[in-house]
C-alpha cells in the first residue's frame, strides 16, 4: 500500500502523487525587500530541505519548498498537505496561512521550535502538529498521511543524526540568502541562557558523525558555504575533529560559536586551518551585571579585546551580537556599547531587544513581574520591538536607544572606523556594513514600533 500515491478524495491511493509545500513563513528581521527581490541577511536555512529529503521517496510527493522570506508563498497553487514551521516571530503568519490553506481543503502540519514551545496554541490551526526533531516522526507523519490515518500530534524523541540524508537543496531558492550552501554538525546547545528558545524547547545537545558532515560539504558546489548550528564548537574535541575533516577540503566557512569557545587559541588555530573565515559571537552586553543577568556568565567583558584581535590575527571577521533591555542596562548602555563595537572593531555588528520567548525562564520572570507590554502578539517578538517593560528604564527609552545605536554603528563614521582594508574578508564586512545601512534606513522609518490596534493582542 505504502507503494502507492495519495489520493485526497478516499485519503488513501491513487494514481496521481500528492502534491505538498514545506513551508516557512515570513520573518521580517533582517531582510531587505526590493521591488522584485527579497534579500535575507542570513544563510539558507535547512530545515524545509532536510525535511523534503527525509520524506519516504516511495510515496511519491511532488514537494515544493517555500522561504516566505525569500520567494512568494504558491497560494494559488492545489497543495494536498502543506506542513509550516514556525519560529515565534513567524507563528502569528503561520497560524493565518495554515488556516487559509485549510480553508482551500490542504491537511496542514505545523511544527518548529514555536510548536514545540507552544504546541496547544498550534494544535489549533493544524490538522497534526510536530513536536522537537522531526528525523522519525516526519517520516511516519507522511506514511500515516498517504494511509489516511494523520495522527493529531506527533512528539520528537532525541534525534539519531547518523546516516541522514542529504537535504533536498535542488527545491530550495537560488537567489536572496547570504550564503545559499549551508550544512549542520550538531544540534542544540549545552548552556542556559535565560532569554533562549533552544533552551526553552529542551533541544539537549546532539552531534553529526563527523565524515558525514565532511562528506556532505565536499560535495556542496563552490567553495564557501556556512554552519547554521547554534552553537557548533560547544564540544570542544568534537569541534577539533570536525576542524581535521574540513582541512584537507580547503572551502571558506563561516558559523556561530561561543565566545567561551573563541577563547581558545589552538581551537582558533584549528578552525583557521579548517578553512574558518567568519564566526558570529554572541556579546549580548558590553556589561558584566547584565551578562550574569541571563546566565551568560562565560562572556567577560573584559576578554572581548584579546578574543577580537586573536581572530582577526587568524583571518576571521565577527559578527557581533548584543541585546539592549536586560534587566541591569541603564540608558547609558546604548552609548556604551556601541563604543565597545567601535573600539573592538567588530566587523559586522548587530543589535536586538531583550526578547522573553514563550517557554523560557525569561518569559516566566518577565510574566510574573507583570512587565510584558500588552497589545503585543508573536509577531512583535522578532527583537527588533521592544515587548518588555525593562527594569531600568521605559519601553520608549529602550526602543529609542535601540534604533540610535542602529544608526551611529551604521554611520559612514563607524564603519570606517571599525572596518580595515588590510584585514581578511574586508570586502564582505564592508559589503554587510552596506546591506545593514539600509536596514538601518528601514528601521528608521519604521513608525509602527509598538501595537497600535487589539489586532495586535494575541
Ligand atoms: S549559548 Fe547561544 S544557543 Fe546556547 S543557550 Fe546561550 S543563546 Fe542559546
């Protein structure tokens, strides 16, 4: 039976293949949208592909992949499922296209980090519902699906990320990313910031078979690519294995680490040899009250300049993360930290607000206090509006502090400041710099940056 293609009408088998969208929604942050082109400042992300990949090939599934970010979503198209993944910033979007879709008679199955924070609120415009990883259930989701039998939710264990297959990028967008070519080594995170969703979802920690991931990424086209891991050298003898796989392949590569991690020459040496050219760091503060404040306590401010100038020695440009709005920021931290930014000469920094994602500790502390801002639903929580009543100062001070420090950090001035032709990767930095400056215009403009009607309420 299972042999046989989906048939929407008996939902069983028939002679035609379903036809199915993987979906991501819309996420505003961070992009730039052109009259016939969006253009997302971050790299493709893998999670449609490598679901597209992991779907039981004798099922037969005509599968389209959308990035809302990027491309237009196929409303007009007869989809038979449509499966969404959502991040907060993104369910509110997700929720109004799952219900259209539905409307037009698709199954709808929505999973992703929100879902997994939130799962009864998304149960409520799914047909099935995804919970964690979806390396076992996303295959047993589509069997149940070409039975007939869709179960209504369906809960990821700990992933096996040994012997996955390659994700479908053939189905993904060539144009609007950063970097197209992207690839995963692990999964999840060790530490507990308080703020962090990956946290919140209990993601744990997980780890690729190393001559997989070299496998995989000596056969991407061209010779840069780039880790979406959240935090890819958390193990540290597992990051000097990875690093001794991708030398002999000689690509450029960029990802995120810890500054912890970055603290560590002889792994700098190694992911310099490994072909490391860009790393993104999570600052998050210029002061250390505010770091202990979200147990990010393994960030000292006063080791930023030793671990910038030794990156930058090896060839490697930063991008350079910090959140305003913690509870110990005072409105002198605006000025302060975009100082910082100059004085280290951080490549390509980039600021958000202090964000309480459902699920988190931060969510539960910032509830309790009564300090979440009424009127603002999910898509609000995108840190780049303020949803928070901050300890030190008003949701206005913050939201004015956040845009001015935009504009100062993107500032013809600043950027010549911290950029340097002579340094590695000077090109791309200043190519950022540009991108972010019209962001920063963007936000600029932005008058709407606290709800204004109850449409806005969740
Ligand atoms: S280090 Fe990064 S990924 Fe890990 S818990 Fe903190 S914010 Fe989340």
């Amino acid at each position: 039976m299972a042999n046989e293609p989906y048939n929407k009408d008996t939902g069983g088998h028939s002679g035609r293949s379903c036809r199915m969208l993987i979906l991501l929604p819309d996420g505003k942050i961070h992009k730039l949208s052109l009259p016939f082109l969006s253009i997302s400042f971050r790299e493709a992300p893998l999670t449609a592909t490598l679901l597209a990949a992991l779907t039981p090939p004798e099922l037969q599934f005509d599968i389209t992949i959308c990035d809302a970010s990027v491309s237009r979503v196929p409303l007009d198209h007869p989809f038979d499922l449509v499966a969404i993944s959502i991040i907060t910033g993104t369910a509110i979007e997700g929720y109004r296209l799952a219900d259209l879709f539905r409307a037009k008679g698709a199954k709808v199955v929505i999973g992703g980090v929100h879902a997994t924070l939130m799962p009864e609120e998304a149960a409520a415009h799914a047909d099935a519902l995804m919970t964690g990883f979806g390396e076992t259930t996303w295959p047993k989701m589509c069997r149940d699906f070409c039975a007939g039998s869709l179960k209504p939710r369906y809960d990821g264990g700990s992933p096996d990320l040994a012997g996955l297959p390659w994700p479908r990028r053939d189905l993904q967008n060539r144009f609007g990313y950063m970097m197209p070519q992207t690839v995963f080594a692990t999964r999840g995170c060790r530490n507990s910031c308080d703020f962090c969703a990956v946290v919140g979802a209990k993601f744990g920690w997980h780890t690729r078979p190393v001559q997989e991931v070299a496998a995989e990424v000596a056969a991407l086209p061209g010779k840069r690519f780039a880790f979406n891991d959240v935090s890819l050298c958390e193990d540290k003898a597992y990051a000097f294995e990875l690093c001794k796989a991708l030398k002999p392949l000689k690509k450029k590569w960029g990802g995120l680490m810890t500054l912890r991690a970055a603290e560590d020459e002889a792994l700098l040496d190694a992911l310099a040899e490994a072909g490391c050219c860009y790393m993104l760091l999570g600052f998050e503060s210029a002061l250390s009250p505010s770091l202990t404040g979200i147990r990010k306590t393994f960030n000292t401010p006063a080791a930023y300049r030793k671990i910038v100038s030794s990156m930058h020695i090896r060839g490697m440009m930063i991008q350079g993360c910090f959140i305003f709005g913690l509870d110990h920021d005072t409105p002198d931290v605006f000025e302060k930290t975009v100082r910082m930014v100059d004085d280290l000469e951080i490549d390509i920094p980039r600021y958000a607000v202090y964000t309480p994602f459902p699920g988190t500790d931060c969510y539960r502390r910032l509830a309790e206090q009564g300090r979440l801002l009424p009127g603002c639903n999910w898509a609000w929580y995108d840190t780049q509006h303020v949803v928070i009543r901050p300890a030190k100062m008003s949701s206005e001070e913050l939201d004015a502090g956040f845009i001015r420090a935009w504009e100062e950090t993107f500032s013809i001035r600043s950027i010549l400041r911290r950029l340097s032709p002579k340094r590695d990767q000077f090109v791309v930095a200043l190519a950022g710099n540009l991108a972010y400056r019209l962001y920063r215009a963007r936000l600029k403009k932005d008058r709407h940056r606290f709800p204004l009607s109850k449409e806005d309420t969740p």
